[in-house]
C-alpha cells in the first residue's frame, strides 16, 4: 500500500497516529469539505463544524496520502461486516485532480465497499462509477440536502476516464 507516487505515499494510520494527526486531518478535511460544499450549494456537510476531538470520536480506520511533510488526503471507513463503509473521503484543494481520492479508494482493496457523496457532486460521482461502484439511490440527509448512495460489489473493473 506504501507506493510513492508523484511524491505521495498512501498509508494506514495506527490509531495512535490518528490521533496525533487529529488537529491535521481536521484542518485538511474543513478545506476539502468547503469545496463540496460551494459544488452542491449547501453548507451544511457535517464535517465542516466537526472538531478534531469529534473526529477521532468515531473510532474509524484511516488511510491518508503523505508528502513526507504534510496529510494531503484521507479516507476514514469502518469495516461492517459484510463491507468497508466509507465514511469520509478528502483530498486538500491544492492537490485535486492528481488521482488522490482514487488511490485511496484502492488502498481499500477488493472487497465491497459502500459510499455516499453530495448528490450535486458530480466529479465524485464520476470517480465512484469510473471505479466500479454501482449507484443504488438518494436520500435526503437533512431537509434539501441529498446523498447518492454508491455501492462496490467486489473487485473493479479496469478504471475509466471522465472528462
């Protein structure tokens, strides 16, 4: 999983790390959230006003992206059972568009996976159907603001580009 790529490595935080980098990955993940959240027109993404004491409250597994010097991405999951359930997903705005998100997603393995991003959010979208990832439906999260379900049964196919 520790493979360097244009000067980025992904790897899994050890808990202890995790909470370490709690203040990090909380700043990153505000930047990164704030994005969406002008894409879709909503500011109301959870993770914009969550603390870093919240964050590391839940008890999730987390890969991140490295520049030896700095958390550029992460993705934080839970393993249910019969899925990982991916619970976040991030990539610091000044490193978009260099196949971060993608190579955390792939960190995972796989397995199925269930995922959920801003139904208004259509490069995420693209980067879950581009990956295998099968759209199941949306829901209303809080009053107007939607999520589209995704869904990975098992291994993915050969990735696609959308432009």
């Amino acid at each position: 999983m520790n493979s360097p790529h244009d000067g980025v490595d992904i790897a899994r935080l050890p808990p202890q790390e995790v909470v370490e980098a709690s203040h990090e990955l909380n700043d990153v993940q505000r930047h990164a959230f704030a994005v969406e959240a002008a894409l879709i027109g909503d500011y109301r993404i959870p993770q914009l006003g969550e603390s870093a004491e919240l964050l590391i409250a839940k008890s999730l597994t987390w890969h991140v992206a490295w520049t030896k010097t700095a958390i550029v991405a992460a993705i934080a999951y839970s393993d249910i059972g019969s899925s990982l359930e991916v619970d976040r997903l991030f990539v610091a705005p000044s490193w978009h568009r260099r196949g971060l998100a993608r190579r955390l997603i792939l960190s995972l393995g796989s397995g199925p996976i269930d995922v959920s991003t801003g139904r208004e959010n259509q490069p995420a979208r693209w980067l879950y159907e581009s990956l295998g990832f099968s759209h199941l439906d949306d829901t209303e999260a809080l009053p107007s603001l939607w999520l589209s379900r995704y869904q990975r049964q098992g291994r993915p196919p050969v990735p696609t580009l959308h432009r």
